[in-house]
C-alpha cells in the first residue's frame, strides 16, 4: 500500500515538473522571439559605399550603371536592404 501511495506521488511529482519546463519553455519563447535581445545590430552603410554600389537593371537589356550616376541623371533615391542569412 504504501509503495503504490509513494509511486502516485512521484508520478505526480514528474507530471509537475513537465508541466513548469513546459510553460518556462513557453514564456522563454515568446520573449525571445518578441524582443531582439539575441541578434546583432544592423551597420550604418556610408555614403560613399552606397555611392560605389553597382545596380543592374531587370529588363532586357542588362545595363549595368553607378548608384551616384543615376542620382545626377534622375535624382532617384536607391534604399539598400540587406537580409540576414
């Protein structure tokens, strides 16, 4: 009898345990993936990189040109995105 009454309890005493580890996982998760404690700071691009970058075009035609030659020509603004990975 009171093999199977310490059995119950320690079977009691894992399911709790599950269930802590299981919601500590839950909240740890939901923290990280809502704050960006874990990635790393975007870097300033400067002008003069921004200026030497080559940018192609996707027509036909493939011409390739100087992002500072087409501010002169057009005053168009070219935003550069990097995506991490």
């Amino acid at each position: 009898m009171l093999s199977s009454v310490f059995e119950v309890e320690l079977f009691e005493m894992g399911i709790w345990s599950l269930g802590l580890g299981a919601l500590g996982a839950a909240i740890a998760g939901i923290f990280l993936a809502n704050t960006d404690l874990c990635l790393t700071k975007a870097a300033q691009a400067s002008l003069e990189y921004l200026e030497d970058a080559d940018l192609h075009s996707t027509g036909d035609d493939e011409k390739t040109m100087k992002a500072k030659t087409l501010w002169e020509k057009t005053g168009a603004v070219v935003m550069a995105v990097r995506r991490p990975g």
